[in-house]
C-alpha cells in the first residue's frame, strides 16, 4: 500500500511539472512572441524554400529566375514548414510551430534530466529555467531552425536512455526512435553530426563496438542521400565558406592553416569570454569589437569549469553529454570567425543550463559532505537564479512591440512598391533578396561582391537585372553596389526614392 501511494504522488507531482511548464510557457511565449520578420535573411529563405515545397516547385529558390536548386540549408526545416503551407500562408503559423516545438523539448528536456539524474524537482529546475532563456523564447517565435534542432536533438537523446542498453536490439522502439531523431537533426541543422559524435564516444568508452558502428553505418545510410544531391550539385556551400577566410568578402581568398589557427583563437575567445555566459545567463549581451577583460575571462572560465564539472558528476550519460557538447563546439571552432553571435549554441543552451546547474547543485552537496551537515539539500533553491531571466525576457518584450528600424521600414516599402507598381517577374539585385522577396513577390538576386564596379555591372547585365535597391541596411550595398552606381551614373535611373533614411530604387539600363 506505501508503494502505490508513493507512485500516486509522483503521478500528481508530475503532473504538476508539466501543468507550471506549460502555463509558464504561455505567459511568457504571448508576452515575448513577435510578429515581425526577423531581420535575418536565413529565416526568409527557409519559407522560400518550404513554399517551394509546398507549391510542388522542389528544393528551389523559386525567388530567383532559374529556379535554382538549393545547396545551401539542409532540408529539414523547409520540409516542416512546407506542411503548414499546405494549410495557408500564414508567416504566424509557422512561428507558432516553432513556440510548439520549444514547449515539446523542454518537456523531452525534463523528462531526460529526470532520467539522469532520478531528481524530480532538478529536472524541473532546468526546464524551467530553459524556458524562460531569453534566447529560447525569442528563437522560439521567429522562422529559423535552432528550436525545432533542440527539440529533435533532445528527442534522440531521451529515446537512447529511455533504451533497454542490455540488449539495444533493432526491435527496441526507442532505439529507432533514437536514430530517426538523429538523422533528422542532421536536416534540420548540419550541426546535428555532432549528436553522432556523442553517441560514438559513449559507445567506444563503453568498449560496445557493434552499437557504435551500428549508429555510425544507420547515421552515414540516412545522410547519403543529402549529401549525393549536394555533391551533384557541385557541394556543400557551408564547406566552401569554412574555406574562405571571410564568406562577405570573397575577394580575400582561401583560408590556409595560419588562418584556421586566427580562427581557433578567435572562436575560442570569443565563446569562453563573451557566449556561453551570454547564452546561459543573457543579463550582458556581448560587446563585440571590444577587447576581452579580464574580468570577462574569469567569469567565462569560471561558468565553463562549473558546466564540465557539472557534466563529468551526471550519474549517468555523461560521455554521451559530453561527446555532443564537444562535438558542437568543435565544429565552431573552425567556423568562419566572422560568424559570431549567441545563435550557433542555441540548440545546445539547455545542455549549458543543465550541466551549470548540475555544477552548483552537486557542488553544494559535496560541501554538504565535508561540513557533516545531515539537512536535506533541495535543488529549489536554484530558481533564485530565474532573478537574472527577467531582465532578458522584459528586453525582448519590448523589442517584439517597436516597430521595424526606418531602414528596413523604407526597404520594406520599396518591396511593396515594386509589388504594386512593376510589372510580373522583374529582376531585382539587393542585399537581402529573401526578405525582399516576401514583400515584392518577385524575382531577386543578390548583387555580386566585386570591388572593380565595372565587373559589378558585367554581372548585372549577366543576369538580366531589372532594377536595384541602394537600402541602408545591407553595409554590403555600400561596400560593393553604391561604388558602382556612382562610377557608371548613366546606366541607372531613379525610379522610387524614400528618404529618412535614403532609400532608391533604381532602373537598370541594360
């Protein structure tokens, strides 16, 4: 009879988990959702791309001319928000989606740290604290990949543990599930190899050889596909910007081992100093351009200590924690280092939380030890830390109600105008042609990075350009279109002009 009642009471507190997660994620979801487009062009060439899929167009860029097949975002993201095509067009249901794959991991989150640990309240604690990251929420309603990542990322991982590892037969369902999860994290975001890493190091240091090659031949046989088409069309653009030293300036050239080493430094500085504090605890949002203090140091340091800490005293799984987490930032690492920002370590911010807080809570109890002190310790208490949340969420609340910058306003409007006023299936060269695609509906294509203007106007005439935006919100425009326009004055006509901030929109004369 204790035995059931014990069972019920987990039942109830369960459910009162997963009741304070899902209203706190509403109030906090509606009081930080923005409506607005992200001033990031990936999340507009993801709906171009998924509205491809949707119209039976195939994995084009139907916002170019040529139709051209795209090779440069995995799959899997535009293949999700294909499906909500197919009920409308709305840009809301999509960033819906993404606040219902947030709210799915965080549970998949909780019930993981749960099985780790076998700490109820603990797994609680992160999720809850994940939830409110500033990061999570605002990524959560905006039309880019790391969300629906985490929640497929945290999938696999959950159905690994939740496996019978005795006999890890192919009969298992949640070794299956574990897979599949895997292989479509790899679509969503290329980063997802990292989850492979994991999992071969666990196995490896387990010395079960066949699972680990078993992992690595299902993992290798799902991405062939992917990477047969990439190779066909002449590969991956992600490797050819890690070989570059600068992706927005081409003209720089190849990257060589010097340049990789700069970029480790870069990279590696930039994460322990600036980042992973960021991502964890965003009370300071990084200052890039300035130089590395050494308070800044001590205290990244001291925050990725405390994780590895926190990590390496995990009951169980460590390895397979460890191995992804490394695995991750050992792709970062190489990254491009112009490249920057809290965004690449998104999907892996609820790990960060997770091994931080595992830090301090298994520190306290070890110090528990050593002071004879016979008190239970209840890991409630890490929820003070939710007092360095608010700020953060207030932040984004506030930029979700202002309008859009007068820049993108007046880059937006000239979309518009074009939509109105142009005739079908115009040209368009400007900085972001995704973005401006969804206002103007038609075609776009970026301008070529040349610093010889006349070869500027060659690629112009090349691709039938139409019309160009001189906008003030692309510092590329200024670097590389406006030089041109000014040298050859006689091959462009002013056609729309919007002024606070100068905006044109001006014919080509081909």
């Amino acid at each position: 009879m204790p035995q059931q009642i014990t069972k019920k009471e987990k039942g109830s507190m369960r459910f009162i988990y997963l009741a304070v997660l899902v209203v706190s994620f509403l109030a906090a979801y509606v009081y930080t959702f923005d409506s607005k487009l992200a001033m990031l062009g990936d999340n507009a060439s993801y709906y171009i791309l998924g509205k491809a899929l949707s119209e039976g167009e195939g994995y084009t860029d139907i916002n170019r001319i040529d139709h051209k097949s795209n090779n440069h975002y995995p799959p899997g993201y535009p293949a999700i928000i294909s499906v909500v095509l197919l009920f409308g067009k709305s840009i809301i249901s999509v960033k819906i989606l993404n606040g219902i794959f947030l709210i799915t991991g965080l549970w998949l989150l909780f019930e993981l740290v749960n099985k780790i640990t076998e700490n109820e309240p603990f797994a609680f604690v992160v999720a809850f604290l994940a939830l409110i990251n500033s990061h999570m929420l605002w990524y959560s309603s905006i039309m880019m990949s790391e969300i629906p990542f985490f929640c497929f990322s945290i999938l696999s991982i959950w159905a690994f543990v939740k496996a019978d590892h005795e006999k890890l037969s192919w009969k298992d369902p949640y070794l299956i599930i574990s897979i599949i999860a895997m292989i479509i994290s790899y679509y969503i975001r290329s980063l997802g190899v990292a989850l492979l890493g994991g999992y071969v190091l666990y196995f490896i240091l387990q010395k079960r050889w066949k699972p680990g090659l078993a992992f690595f031949i299902a993992f290798v046989a799902g991405a062939l596909p992917w990477f047969i088409r990439s190779q066909k069309l002449g590969g991956g653009s992600y490797m050819k910007h890690l070989a570059m030293i600068n992706p927005y300036q081409p003209e720089l050239g190849a990257a060589d081992f010097g340049d990789f080493v700069d970029r480790f430094i870069n990279n590696f500085s930039r994460y322990i100093t600036f980042e992973i504090p960021s991502a964890i605890f965003p009370v300071k949002q990084p200052e890039y351009g300035t130089a590395y203090s050494a308070g800044d140091w001590l205290l990244g340091l001291f925050i990725v200590i405390l994780f590895f800490y926190g990590i390496f005293s995990l009951p169980k799984y460590r390895w397979l924690i460890i191995g992804y987490i490394l695995g991750t930032l050992a792709i970062l690492m190489i990254w491009p280092d112009v490249w920057i920002g809290v965004r690449f370590i998104v999907p892996v911010v609820p790990v960060f939380i997770l091994g931080f807080l595992y830090g301090l809570y298994n520190g306290v109890l070890q110090l528990r030890k050593l002071l004879s002190f016979n008190k239970a310790v209840s890991p409630y208490w890490l929820l003070l830390l939710a007092v360095l949340y608010v700020k953060p969420v207030n932040a984004i609340h506030d930029q979700a109600k202002i309008p859009y910058s007068p820049g993108w306003r007046n880059y937006f409007e000239i979309a518009k105008w074009v939509d109105r006023n142009l005739e079908e299936d115009v040209v368009v060269s400007c900085g972001k042609p995704s973005l401006f695609y969804l206002y103007a509906d038609t075609y776009t294509r970026r301008y070529k990075f040349a610093q010889d203007p006349k070869e500027l106007i060659e690629d112009l005439e090349k691709h039938k350009i139409d019309y160009v935006v001189i906008d003030q919100v692309y510092g590329n425009t200024l670097r590389y279109l406006l030089p041109a326009v000014r040298q050859y004055p006689e091959r462009f006509e002013q056609v729309y002009h919007l002024r606070n901030p100068d905006t044109f929109l001006l014919k080509f004369k081909r």
